[in-house]
C-alpha cells in the first residue's frame, strides 16, 4: 500500500466577491481533486492546536499527524536543521528574512512593503547574508544562509522569551510598533537598523532597484525557537517517509522526523517552481524508497500573502494538474493499491494577506474501496459533510489505516 499527501499550502480561502460568493478552491479547475472526490471522503480537521499561532510550522506537523503541543519549539529550528546548523541545546534560532522596507525618512515609520524582497534568488541572498556575517557576526549572533529569502540567525546562550511578529503579518504597515520587545529587543533591533545602512545600497540591491525588482534592503527576524525534537516518522506510523518541498521549513520537519528530503531542481516554491520535477520526485520516492510521501506546495500561500486572487486560482490548477494529476495516474498503473489525501495547512485568505485559524478542509481517496460520495472538493462541500476531526493525528491515523 502506498500514501501519497498534496499539501497546498495557505489553499484554503473566504468566499469573494468577485467570484460570485465563491473561493478560489470552488472556482479553480480541478478534475482530478474533483474525480478523487466521487469515491472519496471531504470533511474538515483542525491543524492548529488552541493558543498557537496558525503558522506553516505547527499547521504542517498537525497535517503530518504530530501534535505541536508535545513536539514544536519554534519555527526557526526546524529550518536549521534543514540548512545543517547543529545546534547546542542552549542556542536559540531565529527566521531571519530579507525584506523591502519602504522609503520613510525616519526608520521607525518606514513601512514593510515586501516580506520576501521580490523573491529574491538564492544566490543573490547569500552573498548579503554572508556580506551580514562579516560586518554584524560575532560570539553570540551568527547569520545563516537558507533558500531565497529565508534565513537563519542563531544566537548563543540565547532566551526566546522575545516578541517578534512575522513580516507577512503587517504587509503595508509602519513598522515601529512591531520591532523586536523583551529580551534582547534592544541588540536585535540594533542588527535590525544596522542591516538598513549596510544593505541598502550593496551592489546587489543596486543592481536589483535597477531591473526595476524590490531590493533586499533589511532583515527581520521572527519564529524563535530551540532545538527540535521530532518523533520519528517510521517509529510512529510504521511506514518510511520521504518529503518534497522547496521550502526549509518542511525539509526540516522531514529531517526531524527522520524522513527522506529530497531537493528538486527549480523549486521555488512560488508560482514559477517546478510543478512537474516535483511529481516526479514524489514518485521516483514511492517507487523506491517511501511508502508514503508529502509533497508539499507553497504557491497558494505566497498568492494569498500577496493579495493575488488569480494567482491563487492558478497555482490550485496547477497543483491538480501537475502534481495531484500524474501521482494520481502512476500509482493507479502500478496495480498497486493506494490512498491519497489532498488538504491545505491553514487559511492564507487574500483579503487578509495572512494566516487565519479556521479547520481545513481536507478529500481522502482510496484505490480499493469508495469512502463517501462528496463529488466535489471545496471548503463549503467539507463544512457541509459533518465529519470534523478535531484531532489532526486521527485523521492521519485513520488515512494511514486504509488497506
């Protein structure tokens, strides 16, 4: 028996307007998910556990059956460990973005215009972070680099008892009332205005500013947390595990969890990633070393974080067509049988440019025997089937069970 989960991250959204009363997941073209459906159950589960943010980090423990109330410490963690960081037990890692502020003359009003600096490349973003380590790093903070805007700050001996807020929570706002508070906000802030004047006008922000792309002219930092202690994946569900995803948050989690992490080619983990060298990383891994595997897809939580309701219309057809379609077609060829589940992590609605709480709605298939009749796959459809899992492992327990 083989498992496969299509994780459209941030997918789920709130009903517009614009599309007569529906969300981007009724309207997108999907007929794969909608075909699965038929023969399959819809319903809803809760990823995010009471008093925890609905982040990427805790909502996709909860989608891969962990509960964050006896395994999370924090998001940035799980990133080092997919940047290979060794951590001490009395380090503390912090997400360390570059961003575009705005061009406020005083740095308290300036506001955050964008949490991911245009997208910048990867290669682009490690000669700053390495420009950072030499001019800022020292005994006690060191800049790590990671994938495209996405970074690593560890701080020896350090405390997480700070107050940081997520750059993609105040898109267009002031960031004087959300910089650094509690421990160490002081030297944290200080990095902050020093990374301002050192960036600014480095010649890969003016090469950047003028190719018209948004430069990465500061960092922020957010997601504090300790060393990680997953449990292991095979160890909890007796089936080995391999994971696709471009984005070291989710490569982190599979190394935590002693799954497979493999690197795609291409992956950007935007609308532009690799869709089809995905597929077929997800099934080379079911055909050679996994009986389960997670691909993970960011691009309708970017559009959701950018405001771009098309966008993340797009990137739900894309998901079916590209990744739920071919898995979907090879395993029903392997004469194998197999389940599949097809879910978001948490809410990333558009008009609110950032997470929100609500359970997902999640569609689970198997090859061998019909488990509901839904016909389709959207969040009304989930709300209306009465099924909720309040307990996301159950569900995964109960996905894992199909034979």
């Amino acid at each position: 028996m083989k498992y496969a989960l299509i994780l459209g991250d941030g997918m789920a959204d709130y009903p517009a307007p614009s599309l007569g009363g529906k969300t981007p997941l009724e309207v997108a073209r999907k007929p794969y998910m909608n075909k699965l459906s038929a023969t399959g159950e819809v319903g809803l589960v809760k990823t995010v556990p009471d008093g925890y943010k609905p982040g990427s980090d805790v909502a996709n423990l909860g989608a891969l059956g962990y509960d964050a109330r006896t395994c999370y410490t924090g998001r940035s963690p799980l990133e080092a460990l997919s940047i290979g960081i060794e951590m001490k037990d009395d380090d503390v890692a912090v997400r360390t973005n570059l961003v575009t502020l705005g061009d406020e003359s005083d740095f308290a009003d300036k506001t955050m215009k964008d949490y991911s600096s245009g997208e910048i490349t990867t290669d682009e973003a490690r000669e700053l972070i390495a420009f950072l380590q030499e001019r800022l790093g020292n005994e006690k903070f060191a800049f790590h680099a990671g994938v495209s805007y996405r970074h690593c700050l560890i701080i020896a001996h350090g405390t997480t008892d700070m107050k940081l807020t997520p750059p993609h929570d105040i898109s267009g706002k002031r960031i004087g009332e959300y910089l650094p508070a509690g421990d160490l906000a002081e030297e944290l802030t200080d990095l902050i205005r020093r990374s301002y004047d050192l960036l600014h006008d480095h010649p890969v922000n003016v090469k950047r500013r003028a190719a018209g792309k948004n430069s990465a002219d500061c960092v922020w930092f957010w997601g504090q947390g300790t060393r990680p202690a997953l449990e292991n994946f095979r160890a909890r569900y007796g089936l080995s595990g391999g994971m696709v995803s471009a984005v070291d948050l989710l490569k982190g989690i599979a190394i935590g969890a002693g799954m497979k992490s493999v690197d795609v080619e291409g992956a950007t983990g935007t609308l532009t990633t690799n869709f089809d060298g995905k597929a077929q990383a997800a099934i080379d891994l079911l055909d050679n070393d996994c009986d389960f595997v997670f691909v993970h897809l960011e691009a309708p939580d970017e559009c959701g974080h950018q405001g771009d309701l098309q966008g993340k219309i797009r990137a739900i057809e894309l998901i079916d067509e590209k990744i739920l379609g071919p898995v979907y077609e090879h395993l029903a060829k392997s004469g194998e049988d197999f389940a599949i589940m097809v879910m978001p992590d948490h809410y990333t609605p558009v008009t609110i440019l950032t997470h929100s709480r609500e359970p997902v709605p999640y569609l689970m298939y198997c090859s061998s025997h019909a488990l509901g009749n839904a016909g389709k796959y959207d969040e009304k459809t989930a709300a209306e089937s009465g099924i909720y899992f309040e307990k996301p492992w159950e569900l995964t327990h109960k996905f894992f069970s199909l034979r």
